[in-house]
C-alpha cells in the first residue's frame, strides 16, 4: 500500500508489519530525549517501575536547558538529577550550559536525527526534529520512563495532512511566517491525530533553519509531529555533521491524506500571532502601533543563526527604543559562538540588546525575562498563550526576528518592511 | 484510580476549549515535583479559588483540545491533587492524553457530553463501559485503545511496566 513519510519513518522503527493509520503499534526510536523540567519525573518513574538498566543509554541525550543556569535550590537539584542519572546510567550525551544550548536546536547541530529518524522526546516540541525528514514526537515523563526502561513506546499510528509549499518567499517573509500561515489554517486543533508532511517546490527556498521553525510549530496545531521531504538542503545539513547519511524518505505516489493544503509563500506578507493563540494570526500591519515593553528574540524555533542575522541587519546601526528592553538568546553554545565570530552579537549588543545565555529562559515563563502584569512582549517563541512568559495579565505577540528586532527599534509593532524603507528615506 | 466496573460520583467542574498546560499548571513551578505543592497551583491564573472548590473525585469536563501545549507531566499531576478523579473532554491533546492516563486519570472523549453536562452538578462514570450520566441524561464515550484500557488497568504506566519488567516481557529492548 502506498504510504506517507510518517507510515514510512514509523514502519522502520515498529515491531509489527501493519504500519498505516489507525493502528497501534510498538515504536524502537532511534534517540531519546530528556530535559531538567521533564527528565527528574522520569527519573522518579524509571526507579518506581524498578528498571535495573537504560535500554539503549547510547541512544539517550540529556539537556539541561529549561532553568539552566540553574535559577534556585529546585532548579539546581532538577539539574544534579540530570547529571547524576547520566553518570549512573552511562549515558554520554548529557548537555549543560556552555556545551550545549536548547534541546530541539541542540539536538540537530549534534547530528544525531538522520532522515527517517525517529527521536521520543520528554517535550512537546520534538516536534522540531520533523525538518529533517524524522519523526519527533513529544511525550510525558512516565512514557519516557518506560522508554528509557523498555526501549520502546506504543502509539496510534498518525494521519498524514499534506502541506504543498509553492513559490517563493518575498523580503521579510521567512519560516517563522510560514509556520504562523500554518496555525492560521489548521487553528490550534485541526493537526489533532496527523503529522504534517511538508513538500513541493516552496521548500527549495527554505534553509534548514527556517525548516525547524516550521516544524516546531507543528504542535501549535494540534498534530502529533511534522515530516518534512528530506533533500539536497537537509542532506547537506547532516553531511556536515554526520559521517553517514541515509537516502531522503519521500512519500509514495497515491499516499493516502486526510487532507491537503497549498501554501503560496510567494502570497505571504509577514505575520503575528495575538495573544492568547498562537492560531490568532493576522498580519503584522493589521496590530501596528501595538506598543511593546519587551522583545524576545531566541527559543529552540527561533534563536537560530538565520534569526540571529535577521535580528542584526535590522539593528545594525540603530538603537532600541528608550523603555523597551530587547533580550536575544542564541540557541545553542554553538550559534552564541558563531555569532560571536560573525560580529552579530556586537551589532546586537550595541544596539542595547541583553544577550542572555542559551536557555529556553523567559520563553516558557521560567527566568530571564519575565513580564510584569500589562506588559507587552513581541517574542520569536511559539507560545503566547495566557501567562506564558510571566504574569497573566501579560501579552506575548509572537513573530519572525524581522518583525521582533523592528518592534525593538520602534518601540511599537511595525512591519520590518515600513521600518526599512523609513531608514533609506 | 477510579474503579473501571463500578460507578464513581463526582461533582462536575466545567472549562472550555483550548485549555493549554501553562494554564493547568504555569511554567515557573516546573521545577517542583511534590504533588501537593503543584495541586495548589492548579488552574491559578484560571480561577485562584480552583484547589478549595475543588473536592476529591470531582469531574472536570472540558471543551474541545484539552491539555493542549506543553508535555508537562506536572499538569496531571497538578489535577490529581487538586482532587480530580476523571475527565471529559470533546477532544484532548494527544500528549497530555497520555500523560493523564498513564497516572490513572482517565480521560473520556465525548463532544456531546461535553456540551451537555451541567456545572456544579453530580455525575456518574462507569469507566469500563464508557458511560456517562447526570441526571437523566447519558452518553457513552469513544471506546478506549486497548493499550489505553491496560495501563488504565494496571492502576498506570509505572505499575504496567513494572509488570511487564518484572516478567522480561520487554520487546521494545531489541537495541539493547
Ligand atoms: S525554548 Fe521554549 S518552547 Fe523550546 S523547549 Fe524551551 S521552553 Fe519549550
């Protein structure tokens, strides 16, 4: 039977022959993922289920990432946990600050998701991995227990939503929007019970970077993971950082979908996301002059090298508005040193930028960056639902580095195309 | 747990659609892991009255995509000490679903009653049977996956696997 990326990915991985939608069956992944926020759960799990052994500790990676640094005595134990199961466990891949950065954007750089990888993640936004033709699929402590103890996990084999990307992107339109476009159409539920595949002749305008922004949101819809079409850009991606690589899966003619949509990325303007929704998308021109208090720019979609540099070309030489404080968080230790190199967090860091250390920080509300009641954040997150980043009464518009780096500027939403043209002016 | 052959009475507590994990427990308290400590937190920003009004084996029904964003663990774990014992939903976050259930709280799907069921009032659950009734109305809920009704059965996923350790029956090891 003609199978999606999804059957295809899963079928690898599964212990029993039938592998379309609908069924149950018993998944091996390929990686396993754990944080400081969900891994110390797991570890509690692990011990109740009186598993002796990790299954496979080879295929497990650990990140400290969501308060680390840590920010007090809870946080700093939820780290130590971390360190003492990997060293008990043996488990190599055990990531702190300053070798490691955000788990999703972590995860890729270490070139351990090859295509038709399938990676099991104690956090929803596994979902990330998707842009490199694999299967992410986020998942709670206990079933990451019993996958550490079991190897395995049982699942309900997804539908596929296929999702045709055409044209090309116009300036100051890049993945964040695209991803944005997406919960536009499907809203916060319509990906319930799918994963999103990805293709068409669009995604050749799309750098890796901007893949991973788009798969991030995946979850953001409700859908179970994301498959994008792997090719020559994800192949040379994973070249650079593995030693071999598997062929691209692609879907097989006559591939069975719940549904298909078309994305035109030539037709996409730069888009926001209103609070509380991150399916509230609209436009950026229809919320300008919205005055803002902060601006995040970082996060495991969207603190990667490509929003780094857009960040930097809309500062470079310019300030951030008086009463607007601008914190960016490059995603990884590795990005941070790219940037570095590249005179990116300068630019940044002159136009009066906080350049915080790689850590989901403020993006889930966690430290660095929280909002007071009736503040206002343009953020690169994926996440504005009510309170996220800090107090209830607070508002998180979420958006490309673009369109955040020219809130910064403004002191207000604008669109980074209106801000451009008033500096050539 | 509740008992899956037998009716379990609680009252129900209703809240709508789209309720995320940030909602069910905020992320600031992510570092903490004593369930008492998280009940407290439950549903704060939502209604801070929630873990006094809230009394043990209480329903909370909810709309469509309950439990959406975050995989946080700590959101169940939140509701069961809160004092929830089951929930109804039109439909729920496929992760938070699982969560839920491998703590032993179930989750029922059922859009009709959903819509239907009445705040404030008291409900009866039959868990194996997929029945739902206030008053004199009912409604049966989407039969549970058989994997859903085994860890549901062994009291949750810790005890499952437990089992399933225990007798080597642990075919997902073939990496190992
Ligand atoms: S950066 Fe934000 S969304 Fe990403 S893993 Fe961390 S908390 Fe989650």
């Amino acid at each position: 039977m003609a199978k999606t990326i999804a059957e295809k990915i899963l079928a690898r991985h599964a212990f029993e022959g039938d592998v379309s939608s609908g069924r149950i069956v018993t998944i091996a992944p390929d990686v396993l993922l754990l944080n400081d926020v969900s891994g110390p759960i797991a570890f509690d799990r692990f011990k109740a289920m009186e598993a002796r052994r990790v299954a496979s500790p080879e295929r497990v990676v650990l990140v400290a990432d969501h308060f680390a640094p840590a920010s007090d005595i809870a946080s700093a134990s939820a780290n130590r946990m971390l360190r003492e199961f990997a060293s008990t466990y043996g488990i190599a891949h055990h990531y702190e600050p300053g070798r490691g950065g955000i788990e999703h954007a972590l995860l890729a750089e270490l070139g351990m998701v090859d295509h038709g990888a399938v990676v099991f993640g104690a956090d929803s936004h596994t979902c990330t991995a998707g842009a490199l033709n694999a299967l992410g699929m986020g998942f709670g402590s206990a079933d990451l227990a019993a996958a550490l103890a079991t190897g395995s996990l049982w699942l309900r084999t997804p539908e596929t939503i296929r999702i045709d990307l055409t044209g090309s992107p116009a300036g100051f339109v890049t993945g964040k929007d695209v991803a944005l476009s997406v919960t536009r159409e499907l809203k916060e539920d319509g990906g319930l019970g799918a994963v999103l595949e990805f293709g068409g002749p669009g995604l050749a305008h799309l750098g890796m970077d901007e893949r991973f922004a788009i798969a991030n949101m995946a979850v953001e819809a409700g859908a179970d993971a994301c498959a994008f079409e792997g090719d020559e850009v994800s192949a040379a991606y994973l070249a650079t950082r593995r030693r071999d690589t598997g062929p691209p899966m692609l879907p097989d003619d006559g591939a069975h979908y719940r549904s298909r949509l078309s994305i035109d990325l030539s037709a996409l303007s730069p888009l926001i996301a209103r609070p509380p929704s991150p399916a509230s998308v609209v436009p950026v021109e229809s919320v300008a002059g919205e005055r803002v208090d902060q601006v995040y720019i970082g996060n495991c979609a969207n603190g990667s090298l490509t929003d780094l540099r857009q960040a930097a070309s809309i500062l470079k030489g310019r300030r951030v508005a008086p009463g607007v404080r601008l914190i960016v968080v490059p995603a990884t230790q590795q990005i941070m040193r790219t940037a570095m190199a590249e005179g990116l967090l300068e630019i940044l860091a002159a136009a009066g930028a906080v350049i915080g250390p790689s850590t989901c920080g403020a993006c889930f509300g966690g430290h660095f960056g929280i909002l007071a009641a009736g503040e206002t954040a343009v953020a690169t997150t994926n996440r504005n639902f009510r309170g996220r980043m800090g107090h209830p009464d607070s508002h998180v518009f979420l958006a490309s580095a673009w369109t955040a780096a020219a809130a910064a500027v403004a002191g207000k939403i604008v669109s980074p195309a209106t801000l451009s043209r008033d500096a050539d002016a | 747990m509740i008992p899956i052959d037998a009716d379990h009475i609680g009252r129900v507590y209703r809240v709508g659609d789209h309720v995320d994990t940030d909602a069910i427990l905020p992320g600031r308290y992510l570092a903490l892991r004593d369930p008492e400590e998280l009940g407290r937190h439950c549903f704060e920003a939502l209604d801070p009255q929630f873990c006094t009004r809230v009394k043990a084996g209480d329903i909370l029904v909810a709309g469509r995509n309950f439990g959406c964003g975050s995989s946080r663990e700590h959101a169940p774990i939140a509701l069961l000490a809160a004092g929830i014992r089951a929930v109804i939903a039109a439909s729920a976050a496929r992760i938070f679903y699982r969560n839920a259930i491998n703590l032993g709280l179930p989750v029922l799907i059922s859009p009709n009653a959903s819509a239907q069921m009445k705040a404030g009032e008291p409900a009866t659950i039959r868990l194996g049977a997929g029945l739902i009734r206030q008053g004199d109305a009912s409604w049966r809920a989407d039969p549970l996956d058989g994997e859903v009704a085994a860890i549901l059965a062994a009291g949750g996923l810790v005890e499952r696997t437990r089992r399933r350790l225990a007798n080597h029956d642990t075919r997902g090891t073939a990496h190992g």
